[in-house]
C-alpha cells in the first residue's frame, strides 16, 4: 500500500516579512518550516524530518541560496527535493544561473502571491506524482511487500543513522524451506500463493516502529531491525518462524516438515563510519546457511556483534 505523509515546505529567507507572507499563504495547505541562514536549511533538510520542497532565497547572511543550492542537489540524500529559488534579483543571468543549478522555479519579489501559489502547487504535484512512482518500483509485484531495490535503500539510510545514535542495528535473512520441491510438486501458481501468505505474515509480525521486511529474492526475505539487542533480535526472528509455521501451508513433499517453514540467520551490529552493512548481512547470511546446515526451520543468531572493518583487526 502506498502512503503519503504530509507535505512539508521549507521556506529559507531572512526577512522575517517576507517569511510571514508565505508561511500564512501556504500553511493552509502545507506544514511550513522555515530558516533564516543557509547552514540551518541544510540542517533541517539533512533531518530525519527533511521537506517536500524548499523557498530558498539567493541573498543569505552565511551561505547564499545558490551554494544551498549546490550542496543539496550534489548529496543523494536531498537531491530530488525540488527547490524553488525566490528572490529580487530579476536578471535573466541570475535565473538562468539558478536553472542550471538544478531550482525547479523561480520567483522574483515583490511576491504575487497566487502565482505564489500556483507554483508551488504545481511542483507539489509534479513531486507527489514522482514519489509515487519511486515507491512503485520498489514494491514487489508478487508479494506487494518492499523489493530488494527498496531494502538497498533503506540499510544504507539505517546505518547512516545508527551511525549517528550509537544504536545497535540488526539483519535476519530468511529462506522458505525445500521451496524448489514445493514449486516442482504443487505449480507455480500455487507457489506464488504460498510467497504471498508468507510475505504477508512476515510483515503483520514486524511490528516494531522502524523494522522493515523485503522480498529479498526469490523465496528469500530479509528485515532491517533498529535499535535491536541480540535478544530482541531472537526474539524476533522466533516470531517470525512461529509465524509461517502457524500458517499450516501444506508441504507433503519437505524432508523438514509436513508443512512450509523459513530458515533464518541474524546478525547484530553497532554502526560505525569504518565498517559497512554488507559486513552485517554477510554475517546474517552466513547464519541463515548454518540453520540450514542444521535441520532447517530454525533460526540461528551470530553470537557477537559485527564489529567495524578498522575494529575487527584490533586486538
């Protein structure tokens, strides 16, 4: 399901009349930040709450809009924030400066404000249009649950975070049991159900604020756990084995079980600038090879932490 949250406008000025008029303009239909320096722009953006759209005025008491400018469309993370450039310079040189940085628009003062409006509007949609699309191709068509592009994306935005907070943040990969004798035995369309009902149930058991599930590939799952100790991360991981077992989907032909069950492997990590993720899901993977080497049906959690690149060599 696709969901929107509301949408955010950041409004970067420092003239408190000018910041007035268009905060009582737009906060009728949108939630308005706003900032009077450049550096407290790229702050609020490089939030965890960053804007849908950015006012940004070119002459700033610290970093003028076009170096803002500039630094937001050269970072991933707030490059397809569309920016509207408001300003009283009026020079075709000064907008098609603007233009070539990568502004979506261009306002010059003194404000006319349902052009304001319309603008602005019109960039909203055309970025809500945007954002759809984005989320649609980083949903599995099968399942409906995030895909393996979309789980790309959110451990990098993750461990960025855990970075930053010092918390501790966990991977289960997950593998359906004997899948290929169940394919081979019932059809393909019968096993396409079966990877929904278990997607589905994966994700009603991830019920922590800030865990995420994804179709990692074929009848392989992964989740992104934040914030997760070794116990909760077992505690998890057991849910979710309990879970597609209670399922009761029939699997007469699996040396394991009479019907299907998941395999998994966890990892735990503290983030750190001088390691990476993949360290922790090659972790992970290599646990969910154990369970498997073990019976299937388990689950089977590294005992330590991953630890950094630069740390694993420490004595």
């Amino acid at each position: 399901m696709i969901t929107r949250h509301a949408d955010t406008i950041l409004i970067v000025d420092d003239e408190p009349t000018n910041i007035k008029v268009l905060g009582q303009l737009l906060s009728e239909s949108y939630r308005v930040k706003t900032a009077i320096k450049g550096q407290t722009a790229l702050d609020i953006v490089f939030s965890d709450d960053p804007p849908d759209l950015i006012l940004l005025d070119i002459k700033l008491p610290d970093i003028d809009g076009y170096r803002v400018c500039q630094l937001l469309k050269h970072d991933e993370r707030s490059n397809k924030i569309p920016i509207i450039f408001i300003t009283g310079l009026d020079s075709p040189e000064d907008e098609a400066k603007g233009l070539a940085l990568g502004a979506m628009d261009y306002i010059r003062k003194p404000f006319n404000l349902p052009i304001v409006m319309a603008r602005v509007n019109n960039q909203m949609q055309l970025k809500r249009k945007t954002d759809m699309l984005e989320q649609l191709i980083s949903i599995d068509s099968l399942t409906e649950i995030p895909n393996r592009r979309s789980f790309d994306q959110i451990i990098e935005k993750e461990w960025r975070r855990a970075c930053r907070s010092g918390q501790p943040i966990a991977i289960i990969m997950m593998d359906i049991d004997h899948f290929k004798q169940f394919n081979d035995h019932y059809g393909h369309r019968e096993g396409d159900d079966c990877l929904v009902k278990v997607a589905h149930a994966l994700q009603e058991n991830c019920k922590r604020a800030g865990d995420f599930i994804a179709r990692y590939g074929g009848e392989e799952f992964v989740a992104i756990l934040t914030e997760t100790s070794l116990d909760d991360l077992e505690h998890v991981a057991t849910g979710f084995k309990e879970a597609i077992q209670n399922l009761g989907i029939t699997h007469e032909h699996s040396s394991t079980c009479s019907s299907v069950t998941i395999s998994l492997g966890g990892a735990v990590a503290i983030a750190d600038e001088n390691g990476s993720y993949e360290a922790l899901i090659n972790q992970a993977d290599k646990m969910l090879y154990l369970a498997k080497q073990q019976g299937r049906n388990r689950v089977v959690i590294a005992p330590e932490l991953v630890l950094s690149e630069k740390s694993s060599t420490s004595p």
